[in-house]
C-alpha cells in the first residue's frame, strides 16, 4: 500500500515509521523544512527508544522518506492520514482543529484518485464528518472516503504498542474504506490482534473515553493517597491489593504529583466540553481535572513543609522534569507547576533529566542544570524525585545524604522505602500516601 502521513509530530512520526516497517510505501510529509532536513538527515526530532534505528533501517529499504510536497506525497496514495496537532484552544477547551481542517482541505486538493482520508489524530466527536466536508468542498470531483483511526500510544513505548497493540480502532462509512484499511493493518490481524472496526462517532469517542478513564484512575489513587497519610495506611499497599481484582486491575494505580503529558491533560478539556455542548455534562471528568490540578498544589504544600514554611534561600535538587519515564515530553508535566512554584518561592534549583533538558531550558527558567543527581545534590535542602526514570531507581542514598546541607528527601514517585532513605542518612524522608 501507499501511504501518505501528513504531520511528523510524535504520533505522525511513529505511525509512519511503523507502517513502512509493515512493508508499505510511506512519504511523510511536514510544512518546516528545517525538520524534514534533519529527518532526511536520519536525525530524529524527538525521543523515543528505539524509532532512530527502526527509521533508519526502512529509509535504507527504500519504504520511507520525508518530503514538504504534500501534493507529491498524496499522489497515488491508497490511504492519507492526517496526524497533526490538536492542542487545547485557549479559553474555552475545546480542540483546535486549524490544523486538521488546514490540511483536509490541502489533501482535498492534491487527491488524483480514489483514497481513504484517515484522521490519525485526537478529535472530538464528529470531526471526521466536517473532514469529509472540507475535503468534498476542496475538490468536488474528488473520490475519496474517510476513516478515523485514533492512536494508543504511550510515549516510551510507542513501537511496541504499534506493533503489539491492545486494539486498533477503525472508523469507516464504506465496505471499501473498511477493506483499504484492513490491508494497512493486515500484518496484524495475521498475527490476531484485535481490530475494532466500527463507525465514525464510535471511534472518536472510544480514544476519548479511554484516556479520561485512565485519567480518572491515576486521579482517584492519588486522593486516595492524600487520605492514607492522614489515616496512615500505605498506598502502595492499598493499590496491590486493588489491582489484583480482575475488575480492577493493577495498572495506573501508582500514586504520584498528577498525571500530565501530551493526552490526558488535552483530552479531558476536550471531552468535558464536548459534554458541555450536547448538554451531556461529563461530571466525572470535570472532577477529575479540578483534583489533578489540585494534587499538583498538594505537592508544592508537601515541599514548603519540608523546607520549614519557606523555600526562600533553600537549595533543592529536582529529579526529573519530563512527565513520564523515556520521552523528552514536557507537554503539561507536574515539573511546569511545581519547579516554577520552588523559584518564585525563592529557591535555588538544581535540576537533572535524561533527556528534558532540550525543551526544559527555555520552558524552566532560572534553574541550573545538572548532570547527575550526585552534583545536583551537593549542599542541598531538600532532594526531590519529581520523575521515575530508571536512572534514579538506584541511586547511592548514602553518598547522595553525605553530601546534602539537609538530608531531606521528598520521594514523588515512591521509589525509595522510608528505612532505606533513613538508614542511609536522610534525617527526613516523605513520599505520597505513605
């Protein structure tokens, strides 16, 4: 199959580099040409394990490549997918859709026979039908159908969800949409993964509902967290014990500063408002945002207690900033809250990242940047472990206490046990729910 990929964002991206590992003929095309030179380069824009070598590997064979001629790439194609950003528009909290709006009516255009116009990105209900307009309007001679697709991917983990995924959604009108996209996706009914084939609104509404209810269930570990330091129960307890019902299972029961990220954030605004407009109030995602947002507040009152009522003049090591393990993705990262908040309070910041620090310089300011947790550390107050990146699951306790004006830890992620930080040295030592 031909494939045209419109956007090399971080869904566009990987999707694209995936399919061409499928076998097929993938062009993936974006408007700054700045990025498609790094990416003809084999540079790739964003961090993700593994994507350089797999892109690497399928520009070699001769399946990728990346242009700036939409035109050029939309020529020919069998499917054309639409991945580009949907971010929260200001003031209200709906999705902006300039950008999928934009290039729907540039694909409608550039068409030269029969395609499926494929949305890849997030949108809220009913987007695939004003897509179908804006297409139709563009080139009324134009034979096409459109499909939605949403994707599942987790940030560090996305080539694995793309080629093991728990499902693929697919939203169509037509038998032969149905069957175009079938055969994109043919390796994976091969090997029997589920394929959710189902219509337009069910499909959008499926990718929205899973991320708010996977919002709801970090939510809801993380007040009940605030209720186990107050009646002194464990949290990490309290979720094994939750997680091993079926029912509930075990995943995203691990208490921490709040979710953030490039989805959960966007896709609960979008959802609640969407809510809001078919006079459908979604209450419990609405509740879900407040306490998030809340739980982030919770966290810079935590840290202020630590450091004795005041951050003024205090010294405090933060490590991590990226919202999650294994992505450089700052998108509305606890960090953008919290570290702001040590700042202004007068706090002198030392921070270290893997690999935040590219777009933490300019989002962060006013922080020195380290190397390692060791130097971070040195004649700090306060030692504050925001993101669980491997690197910081084994950390010397002892050479990090040793070297600290104030051995105090405030461990965001619960790695650490309290008699492990104590007998290492640390005078103090809090986590969350515990």
């Amino acid at each position: 199959m031909r494939i045209a990929m419109i956007g090399t964002g971080y869904v566009g991206l990987v999707s694209g580099v995936c399919f061409s590992d499928f076998g097929h003929e993938v062009i993936c095309v974006d408007k700054a040409p700045e990025k498609i030179a790094k990416l003809n380069k084999g540079e790739v824009p964003i961090y993700e394990p593994g994507l350089e070598d797999l892109m690497a590997r399928n520009v070699e064979a001769g399946r990728l490549s990346f242009t700036t001629d939409l035109a050029q790439a939309v020529d020919g194609a069998d499917a054309v997918f639409i991945a580009v950003g949907t971010p929260t528009r200001r003031g209200d909290g709906h999705a902006d859709l300039t950008y999928v709006m934009a290039a729907a009516e540039e694909v409608g255009r550039a068409l030269t026979g029969y395609a499926v116009v494929v949305t890849k990105s997030t949108v809220p209900v009913g987007t695939n039908r004003k897509v179908q307009e804006v297409v139709a309007q563009a080139n009324p001679k134009a034979e096409f159908d459109v499909a939605s697709n949403p994707e599942f991917l987790r940030e560090g983990a996305a080539i694995d969800d793309f080629m093991k995924p728990d499902r693929v959604v697919v939203g169509v009108q037509s038998e032969r949409a149905a069957k175009v996209m079938a055969e994109i996706y043919r390796p994976l009914y091969l090997r029997d993964f589920p394929i959710v084939t189902t219509d337009l609104e069910s499909a959008e509404m499926i990718k929205y509902a899973a991320n708010a209810f996977l919002a709801t269930k970090i939510t809801f570990i993380n007040e009940i967290a605030a209720l186990c330091e107050k009646v002194g129960a464990d949290v990490k307890e309290v979720s094994k014990g939750m997680g091993l019902d079926g029912r509930i299972g075990n995943k995203f029961l691990h208490a921490g500063p709040g979710y953030g990220g490039s989805c959960f954030p966007k896709d609960t605004q979008a959802l609640a408002r969407i809510g809001q407009d078919f006079a459908a109030p979604q209450q419990i995602v609405e509740t879900v945002i407040r306490v998030n947002d809340a739980v982030k507040l919770r966290m810079i009152e935590k840290l202020r207690d630590l450091c004795d009522g005041s951050f003024n003049g205090k010294k405090i090591a933060v490590l991590g900033v990226t919202f999650k393990p294994n992505t450089d993705d700052m998108r509305d990262a606890p960090s953008l809250t919290i570290v702001p908040a040590l700042v202004g309070g007068g706090a002198t910041v030392h921070v270290v990242d893997p690999q935040g620090r590219r777009e933490g310089e300019h989002l962060l300011p006013n922080v020195t940047w380290c190397d390692d947790p060791y130097t971070a550390a040195e004649a700090a107050d306060l030692l504050v472990i925001l993101t669980e990146w491997n690197e910081f699951r084994a950390l010397d306790l002892t050479r990090l206490s040793k070297g600290m004006a104030q051995a105090r830890m405030a461990d965001l992620r619960n790695i650490y046990s309290r008699q492990d930080a104590l007998s290492a040295g640390f005078a103090t030592y809090d986590a969350i729910g515990r």
